[in-house]
C-alpha cells in the first residue's frame, strides 16, 4: 500500500498575515538601488564597507546617555565641605604634621569669621599607636595652647576615642562644650616626664 503525500497548495485567499510575506519598501528599494550601483561600478564593495564603517564610527553617543551623566550630582570635596561647616576633625595620632595641619585649620577658621563656632570631631590615641609611641606630648599642647588662644567658640565631640594627650584637646573646648557619643572611650595615662642630670641631683629633688 503506497502513501500518497500531497504536495501543499498555495492559499491565494486574502489573509491577515499575507501582508508580511514581502519586504517593506523601502528595505525593498534600499537593495536594489545598492546591486544597481555595485553591479554597474559606480561603488565597489570594499569601498561601501569602508564607508559603512566610517558612518558607524560616526554616530554620536545617545543624547539622554549624555543627559543622565551630566544630570548626576557631583561628591562633593571632603576637605571644602567640612572648611564649609566650620568643622576640624583629628582621626589620627598626634605627630608634628598632624599638629601643623590642625594648627593651620584653627587659625584660618578664626581669620575667617571669629564670631562663629568651631567644632573638633576627635577619635584620637593621643601620641601611642599599637603601644609605639609615635610623637611628643608638645604637638599635643601646641594644639591646645591655639585652642585657648583664638577668640571663636571651639565646643569639642569624641566620637570613637580621645586617649591619653587626645582627651587633653577634648577638655580644651568652651566650658560647657564637651561632648562625647554613648559608644565613646576617654582615657587619661599616666604622665611619664624626662629626666637628665644626676642621680643625686633627683634624690634631692625629692
């Protein structure tokens, strides 16, 4: 028994989707105007690629690509932002460049405006880090001999640590202007000094 397999007839009827069987017009004439023009020699086919090439290097970045990086808001400068908001904050041990650097902030801040109030973040270890002694107790009190000396109102916040010549700075703000956070560690060690000359000379001294 042989099966008989009809080939398929073409549907002439007007259906809805007949309409997508060719190609729009303009991809149509697109085509045929480019295989007229590389069939008659008027453009080669390395020179339509290249030139294909030259015109996709050309396009230009999407406009709104270009509105949403310029739209989008700058980080602002830590260093001015805080210069704005009158604050100086010491987050490192005390050492001479550390010292200068405060110095430096205090002073322009009273040269800018003595009347208004500074405030000094502090999550200091004094001049010990890790149990090494990193500087001397006088960058300490250079910090709060200009802290006494300028006229602005200093108020002073621990907000970690202030050990040892730090929690010295946290009590030279105004009087009534000493702050510390619920989390706040302030540390007073014992004061160490040197010594030099004899031994007889210490035991007199006495």
């Amino acid at each position: 028994m042989e099966a008989v397999v009809s080939a398929p007839r073409l549907l002439t009827g007007a259906l809805p989707f007949q309409r997508f069987t060719k190609s729009p017009p303009s991809f149509l004439s697109l085509r045929t105007s480019l295989r007229s023009c590389i069939s008659d020699g008027s453009v080669s086919r390395p020179s339509f690629r290249t030139a294909a090439i030259s015109s996709m290097q050309e396009i230009p970045m999407d406009v709104r690509d270009r509105r949403s990086i310029s739209s989008r808001p700058q980080p602002p400068d830590l260093a001015s932002y805080l210069y704005s908001n009158r604050i100086v904050y010491l987050a490192t041990p005390i050492v001479p460049s550390v010292m200068e650097l405060i110095v430096a902030q205090l002073l322009y801040l009273q040269a800018e405006d003595a009347g208004k109030p500074i405030c000094l973040y502090i999550n200091s270890t004094g001049t010990i880090k890790d149990g090494q002694k990193l500087g001397n107790e006088l960058e300490a009190l250079g910090v709060y001999d200009v802290m006494r000396y300028i006229e602005a109102p200093i108020s002073t916040l621990c907000i970690g640590k202030a050990w040892g010549e730090a929690a010295i700075i946290l009590a030279a703000g105004d009087r009534g202007s000493h702050y510390a956070l619920p989390s706040s560690s302030i540390m007073i060690r014992e004061p160490v000094a040197n010594f030099d000359g004899q031994v007889s000379d210490f035991v007199l001294a006495r």
